[in-house]
C-alpha cells in the first residue's frame, strides 16, 4: 500500500481515538487511562509481529535502531500521558487540534535533523494549519 494511504488511516484512527479516549477517561486516572491503552497497544502489535513472522528481524536490529526506538518509545509514553491528561481536563474538540501542533513541530526538526526540504507550499500549508489549530484555543 502506499504510504498516503496509510497516512490518512492513521488520521482516521486519531480522530476515533480522542473520541473513544475522551468517553473513557471519564472517572479514571489518566496515567491508569494511559496504561490501559497502552497494553491494549502492545499485545495487538505484537500480535501482529507474530502474525506477519517479523520476530525474525529481532537478532538483526542494530544497536543504533534499538536506541532511537527506546527513545521514541519514551517520547510516545510522555506523549500519550499528556494527551490522556489534556482530554480528562478539556474537550476533544479543542484538545485534538492543538495536539496536532506536532506537525510544524515534525516539518521543523525533519528539516533540521533529516535535511528534509521545504517547499513554499509545505510552509504555507503548515501555516494554515497552524492557525486553525490555534484558533481552536481562543
């Protein structure tokens, strides 16, 4: 599949994950919300793992992947305990689109780190969005 594709997926899966995270927040700690999913989260991926035979690659993955993997993983969590968090306290329809801030945030550091070029159409697409989702909080 093309990566589009899978990219607008995952749009779709957020959107029906702070709507679903929203309900069940109500009346539960966010970090027990937090670690609730996230062993849903686990056991599906590896599931998955098992079910495509990728646990072949384990004894292949160099030391350097495992490291930013760690990290990432690290971030996701931080990530995730702040969402959990920023939902329990505000609603979806607010918290959702500042959370999606970390696409500026993404083009920047892509560019930054990766070298990843800018487009003038990159930039003034990541404006626009940026303003919406600013306006959201005013």
């Amino acid at each position: 599949m093309h990566w589009l594709l899978y990219a607008f997926i995952s749009a779709g899966a957020s959107a029906v994950t702070a709507i679903l995270a929203k309900v069940g927040v109500e009346g539960v700690p966010s970090t027990l919300a937090t670690a609730i999913r996230t062993a849903v989260v686990l056991v599906v991926v590896w599931m998955m793992v098992f079910a495509l035979n990728e646990q072949r690659a384990i004894p292949a993955l160099s030391k350097r992947s495992v490291v930013f993997l760690v990290l990432s993983g690290i971030a996701t969590g931080a990530a995730w305990f702040a969402y959990f968090r920023a939902l329990q306290l505000g609603p979806a329809s607010r918290v959702a689109p500042i959370d999606k801030l970390s696409l500026p945030l993404t083009i920047l550091l892509a560019s930054l780190w990766l070298g990843e070029p800018l487009s003038w159409r990159l930039v003034a697409g990541v404006i626009l969005m940026t303003t919406g989702a600013l306006l959201t909080i005013v």
